[in-house]
C-alpha cells in the first residue's frame, strides 16, 4: 500500500513502550490472541473457558462461533483484543463441507443447484441456531465440489459472516428434492489466518506448563498473537508518541501528530493508528480524506472509536486547563 510520508523527522523515545513482537506472555495475555484447531465435541464456549481456567484469566473469549461436531480455525481473543471481537466476527470464512445425499444426485443437476447457491442468497438460521430465526440473505463468493464418495460430497464454501452451512444443505436439498445432511463441518480459513496458523487445546495446555514449571515462555511466544496482527487488513497510520498519549486519552488525531498515512482512505473510512513502534493505538475515524492530509499542516483529522493503548504507556506532554 502507499504510503503519504508527512513527517521524516520524527523518533520515538526507547525507554517508553516495545515492538509488538518483543512482548512477554503476560502483556501478549493482556492484548492479543491464540488461533486454535478446534476439535469436534466442545463448544467454542466451553474451549473458550478451558483456556481462561488454564491462564487464570478473567477476559477471554472466542472469535466466531463454531456448531460442536465442527472443526477448525477459532481465534480466542484475551483482554483488550476482546474489544475488537466484532472485527473478527465480520471475516470471510471457508468451509470443507461434507453434504449426504440420501441417494446419489445426478451430477448435472447437481452443479446446477450448486450455482443456483452461489452468490448472493437467502440464509435464514436453522431452528437448532440460538440466533433469531428470521429471513435474511449471506454472500457466497464460491461453492466448490472437490469429489463424490458414494453418497456423500465434498466441496468448499467461501462466504461471508455469518453463514449457515447447515441452511445451505436444506437448500440444496430442496433443489435436488431429497434430503441432505451436513455431515462434517471443518473451518479453513477466518480471515486471513488458516490451519496451518493454529494450534490445538492439548499443544496449548503443553506451552502453558513449560511457561510454568519450567520457565520456558518459548513455546507460548510463539503462539499468543500481539492484537497488531488481527487488524492488518485496516488501512493504517503512523503517530508521534505525544499523539500516540493523547489519543490514548480520547483526544482527536491532529494533523501535526501524524507521520504517515495510508494513501486513497476515504473520510468516514477506519484507521488503525500505531505508533512509530507498531503498537496499536486505535481505531479512528477519518474527517479528512488521507489525500487531502499531504496539503494542511494543523486541524482536527481524525476522531477515536475504539482505544487500544494504555492511557498510561506514553507520558503526556499537554496541559490539563486551570
């Protein structure tokens, strides 16, 4: 992405704050998140507390809810990463899927009813959901058909948030005029993360005993994400460390505390700002165009909507009025 440079000058004090990735496990376990290999039987709510228990946390969570015979990519978020929950929850998901056929289904028809589910289509929540029943529709960018087994398909679904592969199944069903069953459910990819980032509860339950018993924080380093790196699909932001304070007090983004921005970001767009750093800030939201910010050098250009920093990481250099 481009970058507009609009302050080559500005440094960052050593003594005060850290790179994302030189965190220890306690600030990481203050801000950040764990990608695991759920596996079929629990609910993402009960993997979500195994893991508080094991931490002895108050705050943690799971990112996008998985049906318990379900398997695959569920983000857990510990402390101020829970804010961004809603975030992670809006990701794009894919989807191994296995639909039984009560008899197998002539194929012609078949990839005719798939397209028919491709695109944007009607994904009212089963009755099993504790969502709310009600008519709404969801995007399927593709619907893959991988291979045939007897009766049973395999394929892929690549969609939005918060669709239903069990609807899907009745759908396709009702197009084919028999009925279908969801019979396996494996989460690819949420996001931008996949398998081959997550790990599972038992590996997880292993880093936190060498962390422990043996002082040994390697294992856990490697697997208790910095929040910096959920919010990377954000166009981002740079500070100085004056703004980087009073941004962490509330204080709108003004135009002298910046050192460079995401060129092409609309007003009203979000932002993440960090600081020279890379810690994250929070999230704004413009008032200017990025564009416009290379020709002004003072002014309101930005205002918080979610704070991610310690008010008290970065000293103040303002005045509080007599």
């Amino acid at each position: 992405m481009t970058q507009h440079i609009l302050d080559t000058s500005a440094q960052t004090n050593p003594a005060v704050g850290g790179e994302p990735d030189n965190r220890s496990v306690e600030e990481r376990l203050a801000s950040g998140f764990i990608l695991i290999d759920k596996p079929a039987g629990p609910t993402s709510h009960q993997l979500a507390s195994w893991a508080r228990d094991l931490f002895g946390l108050e705050r943690l969570g799971h990112g996008g809810t998985l049906d318990p015979f379900a398997t695959g990519v569920l983000p857990l978020m510990s402390g101020k990463a829970m804010k961004i929950t809603k975030k992670i929850l809006s990701h794009k998901k894919t989807y191994i899927c296995i639909f039984r056929f009560k008899s197998v289904p002539d194929a012609d028809k078949l990839a005719e009813a798939m397209k028919r589910l491709t695109g944007r289509v009607y994904n009212v929540p089963p009755e099993v959901s504790a969502v709310k029943v009600q008519v709404r529709t969801r995007k399927i960018y593709s619907f893959e058909h991988i291979e045939m087994q007897g009766n049973d398909l395999i394929a892929r679904v690549y969609c939005e948030a918060g669709t239903y592969i069990r609807t899907m199944a009745r759908d396709l069903g009702l197009l084919l005029g028999m009925k279908v069953d969801l019979k396996e459910l494996r989460r690819e990819t949420s996001g931008a993360f996949t398998l081959e980032h997550c790990i599972t509860m038992q590996e997880l339950a292993d880093a936190v005993w060498l962390w422990r018993e043996c002082n040994q924080p390697e294992a856990l380093l490697r697997v208790i994400h910095p929040i910096e790196k959920m919010l990377l699909d954000l166009p981002s932001a740079t500070v100085k460390d004056s703004a980087a304070a009073a941004l962490a007090h509330g204080a709108p983004l003004l135009r002298p505390g910046l050192v460079q921005i995401q060129s092409g970001v609309a007003s009203g767009k979000e932002v993440l700002i960090e600081t020279l750093k890379g810690e994250a800030v929070g999230i704004v939201t413009l008032t200017l165009n990025s564009d416009e910010l290379v020709d002004i050098n003072e002014g309101e250009v930005a205002r918080p909507s979610m704070v991610l920093l310690d008010e008290g990481l970065y000293p103040r250099r303002w005045k509080s009025p007599e």
